[in-house]
C-alpha cells in the first residue's frame, strides 16, 4: 500500500501554467494573448479562435486561455458561453485577476464595454484577494470550489 501511494505522489502533475513538452517555442501565453488582442481588433474571429484552441492544448492547466476563449465568445455574442470560460478561468487559477474582472464585468446587465486581456488592465484592488473583483470563492462538501457574487455591501 505504501510503495502505491508512493506512486501516486510522485506521478502527481504540478500546479501551474501548463506542464506539457511540446510547446511551440517562441509563444508564451503573454505573446499570444497579443496576437489574440489585435486578431480580435481585426476580426479575424476564425484565426483567433484557432490560435486560442492551441494555446489550450499547450497549456491545459492555464487560466489565461480560458480568458481569451470568453473574449472571444462574448465578441461572437455566445455570452453564456463566454461566461463559462470566464468560470472556467477562474476554477482553474482562482487568483486570475483578469478572468475575474472579465466575470464581473460580463455579469453586469447592459455591460458593453471591454474585457480585460491582462493584469495592467484590471480595476485596482483594494485587498489581493477575490473578494476584491466581486465574487468570493466557497467550497462544497464534494470539495467543488464555487464562485459567489458578492452584494455590494459584503465587498
């Protein structure tokens, strides 16, 4: 039983950004979320969205694909589908700051504005947590991380 679990530990994947072997050299998730940001200006929705399909296959664990992927969709006008990739985002890498504003942005009833591609671009903060963006993260008995809108007076 011990040797099993031994296994087990070591065959565990790493928490992050991607842990596959066959990336593409040269495209970081930073390099193509520019290329996705000006193929969205462009409307070049095909390209982008294979561009986006294989950033998800490099990098399965990463959040910042799934934020693209909602930008894309909420550009397409599948706002359901968008949102769930925001959740999706948000699931995987519960500290992404941008799939988080991209989530409360998109909540917003007549929201037409911008998403959010990176970092430098979310609303400032005041405490570095989720509670910040609006939604708060709560845990099942299953141990299912949820998220939760907050009301504007729980911030």
């Amino acid at each position: 039983m011990l040797n099993f679990t031994k296994a087990l530990n070591t065959q565990k994947r790493k928490p992050g950004p991607g842990n596959r072997s066959d990336r593409i050299p040269g495209h970081t998730i930073e390099t193509v979320t520019c290329q996705v940001r000006s193929l969205l200006k462009e409307c070049r929705l095909d390209a982008c969205r294979q561009v986006i399909l294989d950033l998800m296959r490099q990098y399965p664990d990463a959040a910042q694909p799934h934020n693209l992927m909602g930008l894309l969709l909420e550009k397409e006008g599948s706002h359901i589908m968008a949102l769930h990739h925001f959740r999706a985002a948000v699931a995987l890498e519960p500290g992404h700051r941008p799939s988080l504003e991209n989530l409360n942005r998109f909540s917003e009833l007549y929201y037409s504005g911008e998403g959010v591609f990176a970092e430098e671009e979310c609303r400032p903060a005041e405490r570095e947590n989720v509670s910040a963006c609006g939604y708060q993260v709560g845990y099942d008995r299953k141990g299912m991380a949820h998220l939760y809108k907050l009301s504007s007076g729980r911030r």
